[in-house]
C-alpha cells in the first residue's frame, strides 16, 4: 500500500500532466528534484548540463515522454554543444533512447566533440555513445574510427556484457571489421573463462552477440557460438519469443546445430507459445526445419497457435511456415485447410517466389481445391526465373498426378509453365 504523501509536497503536480504527477507519486521519486519546479515549461528552460540530465532521466524513471520539453532540452544542448563532453553526451544519448527520442541530427552535431574528448569516456560510455549512432544507423566514419581505437587500446576494461553490446553496434552500423570482431570474442571468451561463468550473460545479451557473430561464417564464429551454447542454458527460461527467434536464426546463419541448445530452445518456445507474433512464429519453424528437427514437438504445438496468428500473417510468413513443415516431413491436413482459404483471399499479394515455395510445400502436402485455384489465377509466369521455371514445372507435375477431377486448372498452368520455359 502507498505510503501517506502530505498535500505541501502534491501542490506542485497540480501543473503538470496527470500521469506524470500520478507515476511520480506512486513510486514517491526524489522529492528534492521534482519539488523544485513548477511545470513542464519551466523545466524546458534549463540551460545547465546536469541539469538537463537530471531532468531526462527523472523523465526515464517515470517513463514519460514529452515531446515538447524534449524538442527544448535537444535545441539547447545543440545551441551550446561546446560545452559538452563525450561522457556528457553518452549519457544524454542514453536518456534520449529509453524515451524514443534520439535523432540523427543531436548526433551529427556532437560529432566533433565526442571525437576531441572520447579518451575522457569508461569502457560504459564508449558502448552508449557507439549503441546510440548504431540505434539510428547513424554511421559517422570520425567517431567509428575513435572509438575502434579506444576500444582496442582498453578492451581489458570491458565487461562480457559490455562488448555484447558493442560488437552489435558494429553490426548495425555494417562496418566488416574482421580483425576487431576477432579481437572482440577473444577477449568475450577469456574474461568468461577467467570468471568461471559467475558473471553470465542476459539473454539479451546471448541474442545480441549471435547475431553479431552469426555474418562471419560458420568458421570464424565457431569458438563464440560454444561458448553461447553454454551461456544460454542457465538462463533460457528468461527469453522472450523474439528472443529465441533471433537465436535460433543466428544459429541458423552461422550454421551451428547444438542439439542440446536446439531442446532447450524447443522446450522455452513450447512454454511462451502464444507470446509468439506470426513473423516470428514462422521464422522459429523454418529455424527448426533448417536444422532437421523432423520430430521436435514444437510442429505440433505451433499448429495450436496458428489459428491465433493466421490472419496477422503476411504472405512471407505463410509460405515459410508451409515449407518449414514439408521440410521436417510433417503432413497435416489440419495445416492445408487452415492455410488454404488464407492463401485465397491474399492470392494477389503473393509474389513468384512465394508462390514457388507453396507449390513446393503442396506437392508434398497434397492438392487443395482453394490453393489450386488461387495459384492457377495469380501466379505470374513471366516473373519467374529460368531455374524457377523448372522446379516450377516440376512441383506442378506432382501436383497433376494427385488432383483427379481438379485436373484442368493445373494442366493450364503447366502449359502456360513449359511454354514460358521453353522460349
């Protein structure tokens, strides 16, 4: 229960925006700052470093967002970026992001000072000013290159987590900066080793890592992805659905098949099945058909799920969700009648190569009256490349062999196919 706040204390929220005055009440947050200004305007007019810091994170706390005193609090310190220092700057990027309000220009016009006083920054600040630049795609080739270099200079004071961090910012920036990455996952990998695991990872930061890794090849990415197969376990009750998508897609990319990684992964999705969106739903069976999990449960517990999401799905996501169950030879007959009549209500969103993968996955699933019709009306041949063309022509034959009665459709289709591939 809330503790009694005296009314001397609640007069000032009367000006400000009733779900800010009433989160700052219920958690009771710092008195002493809140209670020294009157409104939202007042607080605009800050011109102090610290101040203006203290007040977007005090707005982080309550997780509120105002545009306005934000819009303020940005011209000013862009007005008077001269005055600030790169860890200044960190930290105020940080407090923008958590209140979605980091802009390409705040970060354009701090380059120059964040490169002249970098060397002033901890390994911290470093992460939060490159995850800044990164979280915008903001690619600056000045303030990359200095912080690289510090980066290289001081890799012994980052933490585990820190350089998860840090080696994604590369990543999202597109910088192919093998030797760096390299450097990265050794020093990832010693300090895990010389800790003996007690600092562990978040799975935010096993996801992170994976996908920064998971580019450079099954080779190159080898000695991180073992090292994340056993940081995983401990703590795989705690990923979220997209969490383990983006996981199981790196794993995927860099070709690594842990088979106990792969259970594990299984039995946490099976767990938060419906937290799953359709987008990743699809993308965690084509993960597990990519791997040969032709008997792993999580098939038939997605065909559960799939009446919640179907309707949300676009047609990526049902063609690879078609062909993620004929890969691990799992036939459902529960999967066509409930993907078909999808298929032909969204049959002119679908393009060729969506339309290749569902012939595809009903040459082995088995000829459907509504995906017949949908595919013989709306597949565009002429889209088509010469080699799709022929898997084409034949997935059609497969399907010809088993249609009976719905024949005439196909043998069209197949007609219009073996012209196209003949010309």
């Amino acid at each position: 229960m809330l503790q009694y706040v005296n009314a001397k204390w609640l007069s000032p929220w009367r000006s400000f925006p009733s779900e800010v005055a009433g989160t700052i009440r219920q958690l009771q947050l710092n008195e002493a700052f809140w209670g020294r200004f009157k409104n939202i305007p007042e607080m605009a007019t800050a011109t102090d470093k610290q101040e203006i810091l203290h007040i977007l994170e005090n707005f982080v706390l309550v997780n509120r967002k105002h545009v306005v005193l934000c819009q303020r609090l940005k011209t000013t310190v862009i007005r008077r970026i001269d005055e600030w220092t790169a860890p200044e700057l960190a930290l105020l990027c940080r407090s923008f992001a958590e209140l979605s309000y980091l802009h390409e220009d705040l970060l354009l016009a701090m380059t120059e000072q964040v490169v002249s006083t970098l060397s002033d920054c901890t390994a911290q600040e470093l992460c939060l000013l490159l995850d800044a630049y990164a979280t915008k795609r903001c690619f600056v080739q000045s303030v990359t290159d200095a912080v690289t270099e510090q980066t290289l200079m001081r890799l012994k004071e980052f933490t585990p987590s820190q350089l998860c961090l840090h080696a994604s910012s590369y990543t999202r920036l597109g910088m192919q900066n093998e030797e760096l990455m390299r450097r990265i996952s050794s020093r990832i990998i010693e300090a895990v080793g010389d800790a003996g695991m007690e600092p562990g990872f978040s799975a935010r930061d096993i996801c992170i890592l994976a996908h920064a890794f998971a580019k450079l090849g099954e080779e190159k990415s080898r000695d991180v992805f073992n090292m994340l197969s056993r940081a995983a376990l401990p703590v795989m009750r705690d990923f979220t659905a997209k969490e383990l998508q983006s996981l199981l897609v790196s794993c995927a990319h860099a070709r690594h098949a842990d088979n106990e990684l792969l259970e594990n992964i299984s039995a946490q999705a099976q767990r938060c099945i419906s937290q799953f969106s359709a987008e990743s739903l699809a993308l965690t069976l084509r993960g597990m058909a990519f791997f040969g999990r032709t008997d792993d449960p999580i098939f038939t517990r997605a065909l559960v799920e799939l009446p919640r999401v179907i309707l949300t799905m676009r047609p990526a996501d049902i063609a690879v969700v078609c062909s993620s169950f004929t890969a691990a030879q799992v036939n459902s007959p529960f999967l066509v009648d409930l993907v078909s009549p999808v298929i032909l209500e969204k049959a002119p969103t679908f393009n060729a190569v969506e339309w290749l993968l569902l012939l595809r996955s009903y040459a082995k699933l088995g000829p459907n009256k509504m995906f017949l019709s949908a595919v013989t009306n709306y597949l565009k041949v002429d889209e088509l490349e010469p080699g799709q063309l022929d898997e084409a022509l034949g997935f059609t034959q497969q399907l010809m062999k088993e249609a009976g009665e719905d024949l005439a459709p196909l043998d069209q289709l197949y007609s219009v196919l073996r012209e196209k591939a003949h010309a």
